[in-house]
C-alpha cells in the first residue's frame, strides 16, 4: 500500500523511452476520453494563491474511482533565479479510502499535458489542411507545443517570434532534425502573417496584447495558451470580439482567461461540447477560433493516468514512505512511541 | 535547489528523539505565534471532495514568505481494510519562487498539531486548575490528545470511552508509564461525569450525539475535535445553545463544525482573537465553554514549520527530486531529448 513515486528523472526516462510526441499523443488520448465522460468528475475552479511575483495553484478533480491534485505555481521572473517559470507536482488517489497512489513531479508532463490539450482542441477548431504555425514565446513549453502540432495536426512550418532571442535560439537548437521547417521572424506581425494556427504562449503576468485584430486573417485558429490567470492575457478584446470562443471550464476560465476582458455573458463554448458532438466547433472555413486555454485539473488527471500506466509498463519509479503502515490502524500512537515508553509498557 | 523529503520513518525518527509531549509543546508554540500574527495570512476555507465512504481535502494557506498545503482524507471505515481513518502530507513552499521547499508526511504530524491546536485553545478557554479529562473516542488521534493536555494544562486523570474496547485497551496500553490516571467508563455519561475538559475525538461521519445537555456540568471545557466536516458532528445543539463557543476560522467552521446544526449568525469568537486578547476567552468558573475543532491550514503551516527546523536540527530527510534543476530555466525541453534528437542536432 505504499506511494509509486515518480521523479523528474523518471518522467525524463519515460518521455525518452517513449519520444515526445507519443506521450503527447497518449495523453492526447486520455485527455479526449475523459473529456467525453465530463459529466463524472467532480470540477471546481483552481484554488489559487496570487503575490507580487507569481502565483500558487491546487487543482483538484475526481471521479468516483479516483482524485488527482495539481501543485503549479506561475513565476515569470524565476529564471533570474535559474528556476522554471512552471514547475508543478501531483496526485492521484483512491476515492475509496483517500490513500495517495501516485506521486509525481508534473514540471515536464504539464508541458506535455498542455501541448496535448492545445493539439485537442485544435482537431476540431482549427482547418483541416492546416500546415504553417506561428509561435509566439518559444520558452520552456514551446517545443511541445511544436511537436504535438506537427504529429497531431500535421503541422510543416513554424514562425517563430520572443522577444528574447536566446530563446528562439534555444528553440530552433532543440528542433533541428525534427523535419519541422523553421522560420525565424522579426515581429509578432511577420510570424502571424499566413499562418493557419497561432499559438501564444508568453508568461508575462500583465494585460499583454501579443494578438491584436489588425493581425488576424480569415480562417485563422488561435491556440491562446499563456493568458492564464487573473490580470495575465495575450488577446486584444478585438480578437475576441471576431472570433468564436472555446474554452476548457467556463467558471475557471471566465477568471483567468483571455475573456476576463469581456463581459460575463460573452458567449463561449466548452471543448467537451464539441468533442462529444453537443456544440459545433468551426462552423466555416473563413471562421476565427480561438481556445482560450487556461489549464484545467482534468487534464492533470488525464497526464497522470498516463504516467500511472507508463511507469507500470515501462518498471519505472520508486516508492515513498508518505502514509503510515500500521498493523492497527487505530494505533497511530504505536508507530512513534519512544523506547522508554515501550519497556515501561 | 532541492525538495526536502520527511518521510513517516523521519517524522517518527524526530518525534521519537524528542518526545511526543515536546513536539506537541513545539507545535502550539508554533501556532501561538502563527495566530498572533493571523491577519498576515491569505486564507481560505478548504477545499474537499466529498465521496459516499470520506473526504478527501485540500489546505492550503500563505503568508508573504511561505505558503503550505495540506493533502488530507477522512474515511471512517478505512480501518477495515487495514489502512488509518486520515492520512496526510503537505508542503511548504517559496511565495516568492513557488519552489516546494518541504514535502512532508502529515498523517502523524496531524495528530501532533490537533492535540496541539486543543492544548492552545484549552489554555485559555478551561478553567485554570483542570485536572480530569473525559476522552470519548480512543482512536488514533486519542493518545496524542491525552499527552498534549497532560503537558500542556496539567491533566492528572482520563476517563475513557469508545465504543471499541479495543481501542480502548490500546489506549491504556500505550498510556502506560505516562503518569496519567486512567479510568475506563461504560458509559459517555459515566465518563463525562465529573471532568473539567470533555474531549471527543470519534471519526463516524454522522450527526452524532456524543454529548448531550443532561451530560454538561457547570465549568465544564469541551473540545470538540471530531465533528468536522458537513454532516459529521458529535455535539447536541442544546450543548451549543448554552456555551460559548470558539472556532478557528469561522467561514470554515460553519460549514464543517458542530456549529453546522445553528443558525447562520449563532455567535462564535475565533481563537486567535483570544490569544490576542481582543475578545475574551472564559469569563466566569461556571461558565460552559465549546473549542469546536475542525482544523485549519493555518495549524499545518506551524506544524510544517516545526519538521522544517527539526529536521534541520536533527539532520533527518533525504532530498527528493521533485522539481527540473535546469541549466537553462527556459529550455524545459532539453530535460527530455532523445539520443536521437541529440546525435541530429
């Protein structure tokens, strides 16, 4: 009965037994599944814990076999510091009897949950045939969103834009020899221009504008991933404006998303909806999308189904001594009597 | 920049070294200053979900320098199946970063903290000179509370209860060579019965009636640990109506405490405002007192504090490799290049 506990080191030795984009592709597939049975998870809006430099968040989920947690934070400054803007650790449980099965680092999977997640949503937004991307942010996330783009989209060419350029360095670094067609541009509006798909994903905690209406085109899908939290967005409300809106959990998102700039009753629709065939996605091929993506508890849960399974499969991972062990298991007590006690006893 | 891991065996190892009674008086000095300074902290009540068989809870709270959550079940009927009612682990962690500092076993350390929390609260809400201690369920947490009172307000005598006698006899068992009096009852009432402090401190999740009005004597301090979640209470009302009652953070209790059965605005003063000396506490030797415990984060944030500088102390716990140390912070992907990738690039 004790924690599978699954490391950084671990997870690494997961993603390269297995490559990138299948861990994409298989949490892909867990996130679709769970997101078809919707309706059993218990959901609530992070708990999040906001300062000065960051913020703090729980992400809790269950269903009536299992419960997962989330720790995230969210610091745009911690590489000053030589620490990830993101790092994140998680749970999953037994409903039953609250016993925590797994424990695991999530700083690597919520990059890879997130680019599953984007790839999702974007099956069903963006064009068929869609085959140039721009990047916006080619920070700690950005590869993965790449590859999950170009395995699970067929995506060919990716723009590539940050405005600091060691990290689009970095990025065009670690994608040589992927098959992707790289194109450095000088501007947000240069990489935007003809591209299918865009993706955003900066990590400045302000009312940033990485997307404004002067530089959308007909058909675009925007894939808005790091307008994440309160007084965090990318989008001009313009965008918006234009286009039909999707988003993971409409409660969570109208707080943290990119529509926190727009009126409460400013429709959207839940990517559950069109994936179980309940709501359209794109409707015309001349449509703007945009997802609105914030990060929700249950794709955590999916990411780590996934870990769970692979760690099995695959032998990897340790296990932690967290809870107590205990021949009875009212007698607590038992397991920290001192030895002066036990031989008075 | 690593995660500083205390397992069950290094919690045991530091409560061993140093004596239940001693971590215990720790902790509530710990909380003694924590709730002192209650109006620096970012709190909120926490976070559960609710299952047929238990709970499972998150808690978190902060502070501007640290932030720490408690994962926590309760599930009554866990101990058919060998495994204890809560078990819990936690962090402690940088606002400033987010980096996790401390992960910790908290399934011991609660027990620790509850009957630290009761020591607090007692303190100034018994009379002075207290000496009996009714203790009507003898479960897991129930030696804990036994030695906190016995430490920290004096207690000579218990007069036990549960309707498992044998946990009762695992009670006396580990009770041995404490000093401490103890007396079996038949009976709540019989055990009740002449006792300054009432403790109660049984897991079933029902309204329960542990004590009534026709049990209470005049002086009498009660304090209420186990009722402590939405439909889980141990308290008659008429107790309630003719107490004073004190709770640790009132938007929580309402929901979770016995004070769940009263009206929306029953009075209630918040402990620390007690210990700050800003409301009163007891107010004559007749009066009825009420400490309804259901826990708060802010507990958990003293307690993590405590293992902190034990373990420093001591030089327990192993370091967990819970978050990526990156060269660069920005190329999370470097973390998981394939051979492959690497030979291409």
């Amino acid at each position: 009965m004790r924690t599978l506990f699954l490391s950084v080191a671990d997870v690494a030795a997961i993603v390269r037994e297995r490559g990138v984009a299948a861990c994409i592709a298989g949490i892909a597939g867990n996130i679709r599944a769970d997101f078809l049975r919707w309706e059993s998870f218990d959901k609530s809006a992070r708990l999040a814990a906001h300062s000065g430099l960051g913020v703090i968040e729980l992400m809790p989920v269950s269903d009536a076999q299992s419960y997962s947690f989330k720790y995230v934070n969210g610091h745009p400054r911690n590489h000053l510091q030589a620490l990830p803007t993101v790092m994140a650790f998680g749970v999953l449980a037994d409903v039953a009897t609250g016993m925590p099965r797994l424990l695991s680092e999530l700083t690597l999977t919520t990059a890879l949950r997130t680019a599953a997640m984007s790839a999702v949503a974007a099956q069903v937004l963006a064009r068929p045939g869609s085959k140039v991307m721009a990047l916006i942010g080619n920070g700690a996330q950005s590869e993965f969103q790449a590859l999950g783009f170009q395995h699970l989209l067929g995506i060919e060419e990716l723009r590539l834009y940050d405005v600091d350029p060691l990290a689009t360095d970095k990025l065009v670094r670690n994608l040589q020899g992927t098959g992707l067609r790289l194109v450095r541009c000088a501007s947000i509006a240069e990489a935007v221009r003809g591209a299918n798909i865009v993706t955003t994903v900066t990590a400045d905690k302000t009312n940033a504008t990485i997307l404004t209406p002067q530089m959308l085109e007909r058909g675009m899908h925007v894939n808005a991933v790091g307008g994440d939290c309160p007084g965090k967005t990318e989008l001009h409300p313009g965008v918006l404006e234009v286009a039909s809106v999707f988003v993971e959990y409409e409660p969570q998102t109208r707080a943290e998303g990119d529509i926190q700039q727009m009126p409460r009753d400013f429709p959207v629709t839940e990517v559950w909806q069109v994936l179980a065939g309940a709501r359209p996605g794109r409707q015309l091929d001349s449509e703007i999308t945009v997802f609105d993506s914030v990060g929700f508890a249950l794709e955590d849960f999916s990411a780590l189904r996934y870990l769970r399974d692979a760690a099995e499969a695959l032998g990897v991972g340790e296990t932690l001594d967290l809870v107590p062990e205990l021949p009875d298991p009212k007698d607590l007590f038992g397991r920290v009597k001192g030895r002066r006690l036990r031989l008075a006893a």
